[in-house]
C-alpha cells in the first residue's frame, strides 16, 4: 500500500513543519520580550536619583 506510506509522510512532515514554525515564532516573541525588559530595565536605571552617598 504506497498510497498509505505517502500520506503518512506527508503527515509526519506537516508535524515538523507546524512544530518548526512554533519554534521560531516562539524564539521570535521571546527575543523581543528581552529586548523589552532590558530597555525598561535601562530606563529605570536613568530615573533613578542620584545616591547622596
């Protein structure tokens, strides 16, 4: 049965295909999550006043 072979492989790609895809997008939103922490990090540390000691 060939035909059943070529749809299991076309299933079995689709699978990695979707899980790469998550993969990046999840690489993606968590790089521009750091990004934005590290800014608001940064800006904080410039509001901070001057230490009198």
């Amino acid at each position: 049965m060939p035909g059943a072979d070529v749809s299991q492989a076309k299933e079995k790609a689709e699978g990695i295909r979707k899980s790469i895809e998550v993969t990046c997008f999840g690489t993606i939103v968590y790089g521009q999550t750091y990004r934005l922490t590290v800014s608001i990090l940064r800006l904080f540390r410039n509001m901070e006043p001057e230490k009198p000691w």
